[in-house]
C-alpha cells in the first residue's frame, strides 16, 4: 500500500493575480478507483500536471508511484499499432499487451495494422490497454472516453471495474458509477475525498449544499441585522459630535461650561461608537466569508420560436454517403414542434454527417430530406478549435445580447475574471460552455447540438437538461452520456 500525499499546496500560473489551489492539503490510496470531478476551470488537469512534475509550486507532493498521464501522446501514428503499445509500456510483454487490448475488445487483427489506420474509439482502447500493462504505475486518466459511443463507454467502464491505481477526470455519471471506489472533487474553497460512488457522492453533495444555502440564508440575515446596528450607531455618534460643535446654549443649556462637558461625552460616544462599528462590520465580513463550497446553479431560460407548422423536419428512406461509399441508409424520421430527438449509433455511422445535412450542408445523400422553409436553426458543433478572442466580441460576432450571453456563463459557473481573457486559453469545458451559451441566447425554431456536453463538468450538465426539459424547445443532438439522452429525449434515431 502506498499514498500521494499532497501538504499545503498553492499554484498559480505566471502572470496571474489568482490562485488557483491555495494551501491545498489531501491523501489518496493508490490503490483506489478514484472518480475526479469539478466544475470546468477549477483546475482538474492542472492538479494532474502538478501529479506528474511539469509545474513549480509551493507546499509538497509526495509519491512513491509513477504517475501515467492519458491520452498518451503518440510520435510516429504510421507504426504498426503493437509497435506503438511497445512503446507506451516497454516492460510489458506481448502477450500482456494483447491481453489488454482483448479485454478491451479489440481484435488481435488490428494490433498489426498501421495505429492510424485505426478507428478514434480503436486508438483510445490500445493505448488504455498498454499504460495499464505495467507494473507499480498509478494512471491519470483525463476524460479518456470523450467521442466514444455509448457502447464504447460500457466496455471501458468494465474494463476499468477490474483495475485499480487510477484518476479518472469525467463527466459521465454512470461510467463513474461503474468502476470508481472514491470521488476526489475539486470545490469552490478545497479539495475533498470522499469513499464511496458518483452517486453516493452527488447525495452526499446535495445535502451539503441544501445546507449551507440554508445557512447562507441565515448569514444574510446576521450581515444584514449586523450592518444595520453599526449603522445606527454612527448616527448616535454623529448626533452627538453635531451637539459638542453646534448646539446653542441658550436653548439648550445656561451655562457655557457645559460646552466641556459635551465634547467629552461626545469623544467618548465616537469611541465606543468607532469601536462597534469595527467590531460588527468584522463580524460581518468573517460571516461573508464562511460556507465558500456553496455551488451557484441558478437556473438558466430559453426563448424558442414557434414555427408556424407542426412537422420541422421528415426523412424517408434517406442515406448518406462519404464520398462513393454509404455510411448509413433506410434512414426515416419526422420532427415536429416540441420534440426532442436524440441520433445514437457507433461511431462513424454518420450521426454528425446528418446533422450537417439539416444545417444546409452540401452533403451527398439518397432518399429524401424535407427541412421546413424559413426554419431557423441554432447550432452547436463537436469542435471548438476556432475560438479566440474576447468573449463580447464573439457576441457582436453573433449579433447575441452581451449581458444575456455572460450572464448564461456566469450560471454556469464562470467566474468574472473569466470574461477578460482571450477564449483562447479556456479550458475544453469553458469552451463548450461559450458555445451553449451563444445557442441558448440565439432565438430558433430547431436546435441542433452536435456532441455539446464534451468536456462539460456534471453541475452544468444538470442545468442543462432541467432547462430542456422546462422549456418546449425542438431539439436534434447527439450525446453519449446515456444520463443525459435518457433524461432529455422524447424519441431515439437509432444509425447502423
């Protein structure tokens, strides 16, 4: 048995006025299962690059493991794909290595084919399969299953049922249930650990935030009440400074003597006046200061047009083609107003494919598409490559109200610092998040989101599906997170 033991860190990068641990302190077993989780930004990866070495801090870490970082960085993608897991673990065997890719379910076959002659989902598996072979490795495994389909998540979340030594940083609820022991969760003001599954974990976490929201309420109240008294008592204070400088003897007093006398009550009430007001406004300010875990998740609003017929979107018999070959064929569905379709199928099928189509893409097919006249659609795209530059020149970009827009972000647990910096070094999740966003703000007929959850912290993605399912937006997606196409889709489009 063996622990990383972290004491006291604090990290922030250079040129930066924010923290973003500060005085961090916390144990973990490397041979538990541990699900890593946190709202987008909060530093997920950067607490792993610290694991491996990469950043100066202050405070100490403490391991007697190599940590492992995944996805593995691939040099030379024309090798044969065993040559490639020989590489990743050179003291594994090759028969280790085809072990681990078969409970993986990846053909021998493929081992002896070129690495990028590979599906995505093949690629991810083997090099899964070949950190794992080694021995004494504790792995970091940073969202290893984003862009695999549904059935590809089954097979790794098993697989990882079976190991330990691991970090996994992901957002899909039920592959987190599925194979981790603990939860490390990045909060507002720490970082905990906690025994126990996602879902153990999210009760738990539920609990804790209806109790400090109720305590927050009542430090309201306390601020408020406090804030109230030193103001009160100011007054008393100036009244009584108003008496040793202005008040008239005649009216007041006969004796011009008593002009002594006020000012020393005076001085005396200042004091103890400055002095309350000091002490209650110190209460105050450490009363503001408590219960810093508490997650903002207000909730967020859409405006979808009506579109003035019920039918959006129908498809009979339709295939798609890349280039001359058929990806998919016999494709049938209609969309009416309201409803929520959800596009499954293995990857490489031609979900996105289909969805280009509805946007008005130059996509070659058979059969036929009918998209409404006059629909408008709002989009959102797998890739977020092309962002850079500020965020309200994104919104100008987009004609979207700039308050609206940074508002949504905000909910979604933006902080402000956030909105100065160019969206070129946002996290993958803060990006996604500029994307929704932009949609949500966006009046439409019919959204279409390609793979919009990627990279998109568990807090955010709650929000998300309550605002779909309040409002009666007509919806085309593509989603793997199974939580999420179960809790939003009226109907399933099922590709093969």
């Amino acid at each position: 048995m063996s622990y990383i033991n972290v004491k006291d860190l604090t990290f922030a990068y250079e040129g930066s006025y924010d923290n973003i641990f500060e005085n961090v302190s916390f144990s973990i077993d490397t041979s538990w299962r541990l699900g890593f989780i946190g709202r987008n930004g909060r530093g997920k990866t950067t607490l792993l690059n610290i694991l491996l070495g990469k950043y100066e801090y202050s405070g100490t870490v403490t391991m007697d493991c190599e940590p492992v970082y995944f996805p593995y960085e691939v040099a030379d993608r024309s090798q044969l794909t065993i040559e490639v897991m020989q590489s990743a673990c050179p003291e594994a065997e090759d028969w280790e290595l085809i072990r681990e890719a078969s409970l993986l379910e990846v053909d021998t076959e493929a081992l002896y084919r070129p690495f990028d002659t590979l599906s995505g989902g093949e690629q991810n598996k083997v090099l899964l399969g070949a950190l794992f072979a080694g021995e004494n490795r504790f792995l970091l495994l940073d969202e290893p299953t984003n862009h695999l389909d549904s059935e590809a998540r089954l097979t790794v979340g098993s697989y990882l049922q079976k190991k330990k030594g691991f970090i996994l940083v992901s957002h899909d609820r039920k592959l987190l249930d599925s194979c981790v022991d603990h939860i490390i969760s990045i909060n507002r003001a720490d970082i905990d650990v906690e025994q126990g599954s996602f879902s153990s974990w999210q009760e738990n976490f539920m609990r804790k935030q209806q109790h400090e929201q109720a305590e927050n309420e009542r430090l309201k109240k306390d601020i408020k009440r406090m804030t109230a008294a030193a103001e009160r008592t100011a007054e008393w204070a100036d009244i009584s400074e108003k008496k040793k400088i202005g008040f008239d003897p005649s009216k007041t007093e006969k004796s011009i003597s008593r002009r002594s006398y006020e000012g020393a009550k005076s001085k005396k009430a200042m004091s103890r006046a400055k002095a309350f007001e000091e002490r209650t406004l110190k209460a105050a300010e450490e009363k503001s200061s408590l219960l810093k875990n508490t997650e903002e998740s207000a909730p967020l609003k859409l405006s979808p047009l009506i579109y003035h017929k019920n039918l959006l979107v129908s498809a009979e018999k339709l295939s798609l083609f890349y280039g001359d070959k058929a990806v998919c064929g016999n494709i049938s569905f209609e969309l009416c107003r309201g409803e929520r379709l959800a596009v499954t199928g293995r990857n490489g099928c031609g979900k996105s494919t289909l969805l280009k189509l509805i946007c008005g893409e130059d996509i070659r097919c058979e059969g036929r598409i009918n998209v409404g006249s006059g629909l408008k659609i709002s989009r959102v795209e797998q890739s977020t490559d092309g962002l850079r530059g500020s965020l309200s020149g994104y919104a100008a970009e987009y004609g979207i109200d700039e308050s609206l827009f940074k508002a949504i972000l905000r909910k979604l647990g933006f902080e402000r610092v956030q909105f100065e910096k160019d969206m070129g070094e946002f996290s993958g999740g803060q990006k996604k998040k500029v994307l929704i966003a932009r949609s949500l703000c966006e009046r439409a007929h019919l959204y279409i989101w390609d793979e919009p959850l990627n990279f998109i912290d568990i807090i955010s993605r709650i929000q998300i599906e309550t605002l779909l399912n309040e409002y009666n937006a007509a919806m085309i997606f593509v989603e793997h997170d199974d939580t999420f196409r179960e809790k939003i889709a009226d109907k399933t489009l099922l590709l093969g």
